[in-house]
C-alpha cells in the first residue's frame, strides 16, 4: 500500500513537471491553467465517478501543491531555499530589502495568475467549455 502511494506521488509529480515544462515551452497555453474555481468543478466531476475517482484527484492536487510550493519562486519556499543556498554558498545573506522586494514582486505575479486563472475558469463555466 505504502509502495503504491510512492509510485503515485512519482507518476503524478512526473506529469505535473512536464505539464509545467510544456507550459514554460509554449506547447501548453496559458488559457489551460485552472484556479480554484477550475478546481472546485474537476473535484466535483470526480466525486461523481465515484469516492477512488475523488481520492485520486485529491492526491493530484496535493502532489501539485506540494511541487509548486518548492518551485525556486521568491514568493514560495522553494524561493527561501534559494536565498539560503546563496547564503550557504557566498557566506553572507542576500540582503532583507533585496528579499523582501522580491518576495512582493514574486506575490504580485502569483495572484495577478491567480486572478487570470479564476476568471477563464468563470468564463469556461459561463460558455461551457470545461
């Protein structure tokens, strides 16, 4: 059971870094992202295939959670992993106002996607395209 939960995260981590590498490439549009509203109905679409359905998507979405938290991102902890590397490296940290405004920018960026993604989800639930 434990070893099937590993090949899990491994299989879902796998495409979820080469759905990210497909976005990054141009193979993949930006229109395809979803946000919580996307979310809300792919869990409801899956709750109605039934609880093994629902399970599976709710593991998809953690797995992603998880991968994105750690992207090298200055917003993310991937991002303060970064800032600790460099100081683990150079000997001396990068400087509080040099993190902080990155972190802001970084912020700015992820909900200006976050605000994108709700609204073609909106859109999509409007038109029917989901």
């Amino acid at each position: 059971m434990l070893k099937e939960a590993g090949n899990s995260v491994l299989y879902y981590g796998r495409i979820i870094f080469a759905s990210l590498s497909d976005l990054l490439r141009g193979r993949e549009s930006i229109n395809d992202l979803s946000g919580p509203v996307g979310i809300v109905t792919a869990i409801g679409q899956a709750a109605s295939y039934g609880w093994q359905d629902l399970l599976e998507m709710l593991a998809l979405i953690t797995v992603n959670v998880g991968i994105f938290n750690l992207l090298p991102f200055p917003a993310l902890d991937g991002g303060k992993v970064v800032f600790l590397l460099i100081e683990g490296v150079t000997g001396h940290a990068v400087p509080e106002k040099i993190q902080s405004g990155l972190t802001v920018a970084a912020f700015a960026l992820l909900f200006g996607l976050m605000i994108f993604a709700t609204y073609n989800d909106i859109l999509r639930l409007i038109t029917g395209a989901m």
